[in-house]
C-alpha cells in the first residue's frame, strides 16, 4: 500500500490550472486545433491562446502567445488560413482576425462595436458569415463622453423580460443579426436588421449562395419559449424564406453535403419548457414535412456540459461525407457519446462511448476534451476503428 500523503488543494494550485476548450479538426484531419485558458499569477487575469496538436504523433505546440485572449478558431475549408476572436493590441472590444497556419503576424479583420457569436467560412473560403450585437447608442456616447462615463449607468429603461444574465450585466438593445464578412478586403453586408429578434448561429449551403439559421420572431421571445421557426436567407439579396416545421423548440441546423437537406435539433409542441431533444431533418426545398429520425431511441441528442471555469460549446449534427448518415452527441448514464444516425432514422449506432465529453468531428476523424475530474485532460481522437489520446494538458 502506497504510503504518500496526498495533501489538500490549495488556493495557489488554482494558477496550475488550464481549460481546454473548442477543439477544431484541420480539413485533413492532421491537426486539432484548441484553445487554452489559463489564469495570470502578476495581473489576476484570464488569458487564453491558440495551440495546435498533431493526429498522428501527438506533437503539440503553441500557436499564439501574449496576454490576450485568443478564442473561437475556425479553419478555412483549405485548411491554410484561422479566424479566431481576439482583444490583442490593448483591445477590450475582440475582433476577427485572420492568421496564416504556416505562420507570420495576425491580420485584423473587424473593427467593430459590439459582441461577435457563431462564425463560419464560406464553402469556397472568400467569405465569413457571423452573429454581431450592437452596441447600444447611449453606451457609445457615454464612452465617448468622460462626464457621463464617471457617472456611469444612471437608469435604464428596461423592455425586455430576460434583460440581464450573470457573468454578462445588462443586456444591449440590440439582437444577434447575422452579417457577412469578405475574407480579403473586410466588405461587410448585413443579411437581417430586425432589431427586436435575435438570429441563431448560420450555416452555409455548400453552394455557398444560402444561410440556414433559426430565429424566435415574437416581440418578446422569452415570453414564447420554445417557438423558434427555420429560415434560409440568400447571401446575394438577403431574401429570406420561412421553412415549415412542428412547433416547437429548434437549434443549430446545417445542410446535407448536397444541399437536399436540413438537419437540426429540436423537439416537437410547447407543454415541457425543457424537452428532451430529437434529431430532426427535412427537405431543403421546404417541399415537405420535418421528420424526427431519433424518436424511437429515447436519447437526448444535444447535450451540453457547463462549468465555472468555461462554458459548452454546442455541436451542429454533423453529416456523413456520402450523406447517409449524421453524427451527433447524445446523453446516456450521465455522459455524452458520439453517435452516428442513419437517415431514414433506422440505427442509432455508439461510434465513441468511452467515459467522457465529444465534442467534435470531421472527415473520418473526431477528437474532443476529454473532462474525467481524476484524470490529465486529454484530447482523444479516433480514425476509423482507432482511438489515440493525445495529451494536450499544458505540460
């Protein structure tokens, strides 16, 4: 029997600590790009850089250094360049910037005020489609004005029912609105402009000519929980077209290699507030009915972990190169595994079931963090019937 005294953690072990988040698989599948958060011991800061790890042998390295924060990276479809968000340069308001993955100095792409969510390269790679806030008038003026600055927030007059979150303060006015970014010159176009609704994540068709996305268009969302509809938006005019769907609770939609089809996760009427979520797919034409490939399975197919130290990062369905099949996470006993579903809803099939979290895949590969509370933080990545954990723990 061993006879080491493991001794209590301490408040100094938390500088130890790093998180490992938003695992992004290279084009190839030769890379796995990721985010590592880490705490400053001089500044008592959050800083977070961008660190690459090799499929193969497992060499790891760090791609972007300094004291910023350095996030939410995306590879092109080449494979050659990275968008990420990052506040570097004295910036407290993050930006696009663009990097060559073969090296040199980040690019700027944005100069913006407000918030940024979900982004995503065109299929041909020239263009990048994302979420922006606003934000509101009276906060630019108060920034602008030093009086008003040192007086800071003298009252607000609230008119929505969900007007602030933790973590987040009070909420802007304004929606997520989905704009379009050109790659080389920053030409930027805005597809929506209802201030009163805030528009999901998009995805692009592999044409590259729609956006599909999801949107909740009541004045008051938070009073309609749950009513979300589908749209496709042209990315040429902006004309946009409603897809008939069940009513009921809708995210995260995405084509099928082809463009025939639409995948998304939802759930079907309004009695539960928090449903279980199914699997849903429906032609892309709006020429027909939704239909729930994971009804007959009892899994909930989107589910999600939250910790103090970092958020989830949810997971579109994914489809199969051929698109015979879709690949997504589901729940069961407590932990999330990596599935494939056949789409006439026929087999729901473990593809990966060890303990742990999946997050991610692409081509033939799938990686993912790897969170077991006894355990260094991994990020496994399997190849056909292979699994090879390749250890990105800061060490």
């Amino acid at each position: 029997m061993s006879t080491t005294t493991k001794r209590p953690l301490q408040a100094e072990d938390l500088y130890q600590l790093q998180t490992l988040t938003e695992c992004e698989i290279s084009p190839d599948g030769q890379w796995v790009l990721f985010c590592v958060g880490r705490v400053d011991r001089k500044t008592e800061k959050k800083y977070s850089s961008l660190w690459l790890v090799n499929t193969d042998n497992g060499e790891m390295r760090q791609f972007t250094t300094g004291e910023q924060n350095d996030n939410h990276a995306r590879w092109s479809p080449d494979g050659r360049t990275i968008v990420f968000l990052s506040n570097r340069a004295d910036e407290k308001q993050p930006q696009l910037y663009l990097i060559n993955f073969a090296g040199g100095e980040a690019r700027k792409l944005t100069a913006l005020k407000g918030n940024f969510g979900s982004f995503a390269w065109s299929p041909d790679g020239t263009r990048i489609a994302y979420q922006f806030r606003k934000t509101d008038a009276e906060v630019l003026e108060r920034e602008a004005d030093e009086h008003k600055k040192e007086l800071g927030v003298v009252a607000r007059r609230v008119t929505r029912t969900m007007y602030k979150f933790d973590g987040a303060g009070l909420l802007p006015e304004a929606r997520w609105q989905l704009w379009v970014i050109d790659a080389q010159s920053g030409a930027t176009t805005t597809l929506t402009a209802n201030e009163r609704v805030a528009q999901g994540p998009p995805a692009w068709s592999p044409d590259g000519r729609l956006l599909v996305y999801t949107a909740n268009r009541h004045d008051d969302p938070q009073l309609h929980i749950g009513q979300e509809d589908l749209f496709v938006v042209s990315v040429q005019d902006g004309v946009e077209r409603l897809l008939a769907t069940p009513v009921g609770r809708k995210r995260l939609p995405s084509f099928s290699p082809d463009g025939q089809w639409i995948s998304y996760f939802g759930a079907e009427g309004l009695a539960d507030p928090f449903p279980p979520t199914n699997l849903w797919i429906l032609p892309s034409s709006g020429e027909g009915a939704a239909h729930n490939l994971s009804a007959d399975h009892d899994r909930d197919c989107e589910p999600t972990i939250m910790g103090d130290s970092s958020g989830s990062t949810p997971q579109r369905p994914l489809w199969s190169a051929d698109g015979a099949q879709l690949y997504v996470p589901v729940s069961r006993h407590g932990q999330g595994e990596l599935h494939a579903v056949a789409t006439d809803g026929s087999a729901l099939a473990p593809i990966i079931a060890t303990k742990g979290w999946w997050a991610t895949t692409v081509g033939t590969k799938a990686s993912a963090n790897w969170p077991i509370a006894t355990a260094p933080l991994p990020i496994p990545v399997k190849s056909g019937s292979t699994m090879r954990p390749r250890r990105a723990d800061g060490n």
